[in-house]
C-alpha cells in the first residue's frame, strides 16, 4: 500500500456534558461523538487526529487494505478518548480477506457503504450495519466486491453501543 497517495484525513473524536453519541463520516475523515463524565471530559476535550493509516494484511500475507484507528486500541495502535470504545476506519481493496483482533468484552458493529461486505460470514447490503455481540476475540470481514470500499469499525461495552444511533442517514465516501 502506498500511503503517500493517500489524501490527508481528519479522524478524531468529540465529547460532549449533555447525552449525544455520534458518528459522523465526511469525505474528510470520520469522527466520533461521545458523552462522558464532565471531569473526565475536561481532560480530554476535543481531539483532532490525523494518524498514519496502518497496513491490512490478509489471510493470505498480501496487503488487502489500510486502517486509520481514531478511538481504542486497535492493529496495534492506540488513541485514548476517554471511554471504553475502539474504532477504525477501514480503506479495503478488491478481494480484502483478513481477520481483526478485537476486545472481547466489547459488542462490534461495521458500517458499510457498498454491496459486497462479509462480517464473520454474513453477507451485509450497501448501507448496513452489521453487529457482533460481546464474547469475540477476532472479527472476520471480507470485501468479496471487485470495487474499493470504506468501511467503519466500532466496538464498546453493550450499554454504550446501544446509545449511539446509528441508524442515521449516513454515506461513506472513498478516497
């Protein structure tokens, strides 16, 4: 993967005093929304990350794609947010065939964009949000299309998934 061909992209996360978890995909990065406690929200505050995209490595030793994590720890990298949650924006090639070690103890969601996304085996349409419940070590996704695609990674305790809407109007756009 040659990242210097990569466009620069915003990844961050917000926090917020009143309830209001969020997720918000621009064709500038993605961003997070999360409601926390006001001490631990004044440590925090509003953090704008433009971290390296990290190189997806399939099952069978090819690169299949990249990964910007922007909350959590994921793939080996780390961005503190102030809650329990990880999550990833995923840039995956044609025929992307690889497996993602996760928090257990947290449920996972993937937001798809495009026809042609498999999470562990199940097929999800453009415009889907595919969940996991708790108990995973390892998510298996597949990008079966012969097309580019983007798509979003979330995981939390099930209290906190539960909360976040993402039921929203939402559309990834692809570099």
């Amino acid at each position: 993967m040659d990242n210097e061909q990569m466009p620069a992209r915003r990844i961050g996360a917000w926090t917020f005093n009143e309830p209001c978890n969020a997720v918000l995909v621009t064709p500038s990065g993605v961003e997070l929304g999360l409601t926390l406690d006001e001490d631990v929200a004044e440590n925090v505050g509003y953090n704008i990350h433009i971290p390296l995209p990290h190189t997806l490595v399939g099952l069978d030793g090819r690169e299949v794609g990249t990964a910007t994590v922007f909350a959590g720890a994921l793939f080996g990298r780390e961005v503190e947010v102030g809650a329990p949650v990880e999550g990833a924006e995923l840039y995956l090639e044609p025929n992307a065939d690889f497996t993602v070690w996760v928090n257990r103890d947290f449920e996972h969601v993937l937001m798809t964009s495009d026809d042609g996304i498999e999470l562990e085996e199940t097929q999800l349409p453009g415009g889907a949000v595919g969940h996991v419940e708790a108990g995973r070590q390892m998510l298996h996704i597949v990008n079966t299309s012969s097309s580019r695609t983007t798509v979003i990674l979330l995981g939390g305790p099930e209290q906190q998934a539960e909360e976040i809407d993402y039921s929203g109007d939402y559309e990834i756009l692809d570099h």
